[in-house]
C-alpha cells in the first residue's frame, strides 16, 4: 500500500530499506592467503570478467552442488 501527503510519499516497509544497505544475511569474510593463491584467483575473476567476490559465490555455488549430490548418494 502506497499513500503521498503533499510533499511526500510513504511506501511500504520493504521498500524503506536504502539501496546501499547489505542483506541482513550477509556476513564480511576475511582469510589469511599465501599472496600467490590471492594472485590466482584474482587473474581467473579478471579472465572471466568478473569480480573477486563474484568468483567466490560462484566457487561456493559449485561447491555447495557438488557436496548436495554428495549427500543424495
């Protein structure tokens, strides 16, 4: 339900969240990594055009799979 007053319009609670903020469910990880493993991921992000972080969800998205077919064998 949306509702204006004059100067103003109220939107629903899901919409008050601002754009910047992080999902709640997520949570900042550090490692400690030998600078040539860091090296390594960083050049296969840059080769297939994405960022560090965006390697690593797509790394835990296998691995998540991978260790899903494991548990339904």
């Amino acid at each position: 339900m949306t509702y204006s007053h004059r100067s103003f319009t109220v939107l629903p609670p899901t919409q008050l969240t601002m754009p910047n903020q992080r999902d709640p469910d997520k949570r900042k990880l550090n490692a400690w990594m030998y600078e040539r493993d860091i090296e390594v991921l960083k050049a296969v992000a840059e080769e297939e055009g994405i960022t560090l972080t965006d390697l690593l969800v797509r790394l835990t998205d296998e691995l998540r799979k991978k260790n899903k077919k494991k548990l339904n064998d």
